[in-house]
C-alpha cells in the first residue's frame, strides 16, 4: 500500500497538515519496503480546483493508492471513493510523520 | 385522492366491504424518507459548552445527516442541488434537513447545550471502521470487514455504527 500525507515541512518531526489540498509538502510512503519520499506540492499557489489536479497527480504519476488526512474537500472524498481508494481520517493526538511512520513500523532515519 | 374518493362511493353504496377498503387507504400512507449518502463520519462525536455547564441528557441531537448538509452548504460552500446531487436525495430534501440542522445548532449556542452528532437515518458510501490502537478511522474497500487497520496493522477494530 502506497500512502499519501500531507505534511507542513519537510522534516520528519513535521506535523500533518490540517488540509489536505493546500498542505506545503507531501510525504509518500510505501508501507511494503519503507520507502519514504518528500514532495513539494506543485499546485499549492492554486486558488481553484487544487483538490482534482492533485489526485490525477498523485494517483496516476505517484501511483499512490491510499489518503491520509485529518479532513479533505468533498471533490477529493467523491474521486477517491469512485477510485476506490483506501482513505484514513486520524486522530488529533497522532500529530506528526515520525508518530505516524513508527505506527506503519518503518524506521525513517535509515531510508532517506 | 382517486382512491379516498372510490373509497368514499363505495362506503355509500357497500358496508359490508368497509374493513377491506379502509385497508386500501392505509396503503396510500407516505413512503419512508431516503437516507442521504455520507462521505465521511464527522471527527468529532460531540462538542461542550465552556464555563456553563448543563447535564448530557439536555444534549442537542445533531443527526449524521444534519452535519454532512451543513458542512456541504456552509464550510464547501455548495450550492443546495450540488449537494443534494451529492447525497442522493432530492434538493427539496436538502433544503429541510438543512433548517433543521441550523435550528438545533443556533438552539445549542444560544441555551449553551451540548451537542451530540450521532444517529440518524444515513448511509456510508463505504463501511467505515475506527482502529483502537492508533484511534484512525478508515474506510472498507472490499464488502467484509479488513481485519487490520491499514495504518499500525492493529486487529482491534470495531464497525462506525450509526
């Protein structure tokens, strides 16, 4: 499973960002070998339709095929659940990448 | 309104067949209401007022599919048939649900009452689940249940009911 999450920074003590769409940075996991990878979000300076550009990105040029966030647009909920995509809402005290990559059991400071 | 009015004649004209014609109006009654499909359950099950505090039992109940109409309309800013297109129900439909739901949350701020969001008559696109390892929820992609959660591959799951 390759996961999406949005993060502020791009460090590995960065929290999840509160959107989804906007969020600065994005932090790809594939939860099989533990690859981790940081990406800028291209479409950030956007003011319209950022939601539907981003999931054509990261589904077709990422092949990513799981959401991670707090909250994400209704746009992005429609695309995924008719893509049928795996879409997780976590909990508010589960706030950082570090936090959240030691619950998948990868150790980050090895693969970057 | 035909078939009151048949009744009606036939009530004039035949006593004896008065049981089996009041059967046939108690068939017109309405149908049930068609539940709204919701994308995804609220992240908060419930919100308390600071400072002033009243017992839960006076709680305000805000259905699951009050919330996904007012979060539609007011926070993605849709209009009333986007959202109804949305959910599945008709815009005349959306247009009730969101009245009440704006009355009971003005009703909560103003008497300073909780606010519960839990039950109503509402539909998941998918089974939801919540893990209890890592407190996450996430949606089913096949019809049985995952086993695992997807995040920390913990089996201590359980379904988001209603």
């Amino acid at each position: 499973m390759r996961i999406v999450i949005p993060i502020d920074d791009n460090s590995l003590t960065s929290n999840v960002s509160d959107t989804f769409a906007r969020s600065n940075y994005f932090a790809l996991v594939d939860k099989e070998n533990g690859n981790l990878k940081m990406v800028e979000n291209p479409f950030k300076a956007m003011t319209k339709g950022v939601g539907v550009k981003l999931f054509e990105w990261l589904v077709d040029t990422h092949k990513m095929n799981a959401l991670l966030a707090f909250e994400m647009g209704y746009k992005v909920q429609q695309m995924a659940s008719e893509a049928n995509l795996q879409i997780i809402i976590v909990n508010e005290q589960n706030k950082t990448l570090e936090e959240l990559l030691n619950f998948m059991g990868i150790e980050p400071d090895s693969k970057i | 309104m035909n078939l009151k009015c048949f009744a009606f004649f036939c009530c004039l004209f035949d006593f004896g067949h008065m049981f089996v014609i009041f059967v046939c109006i108690d068939n017109v009654m309405a149908r049930p209401r068609k539940p709204g499909k919701i994308q995804t359950p609220p992240r908060a099950k419930a919100f308390m007022p600071v400072g002033y505090y009243k017992s839960s039992s006076e709680a305000v109940q805000l259905n699951i599919e009050e919330f996904e109409v007012f979060r539609l309309l007011d926070y993605e800013g849709l209009t009333q048939s986007e959202a109804a297109k949305l959910m599945q129900i008709s815009r005349s439909g959306v247009a009730r649900i969101y009245e009440k739901a704006r009355y009971k949350l003005a009703k909560a701020l103003t008497e300073a009452k909780k606010i519960d969001i839990e039950g109503g008559s509402n539909l998941f696109d998918n089974d939801w689940y919540e893990c209890e390892r890592c407190n996450s929820k996430f949606n089913s992609l096949e019809s049985e249940s995952p086993g695992t959660c997807p995040l920390c591959n913990s089996t201590y799951i359980h379904m988001v009911n209603n």
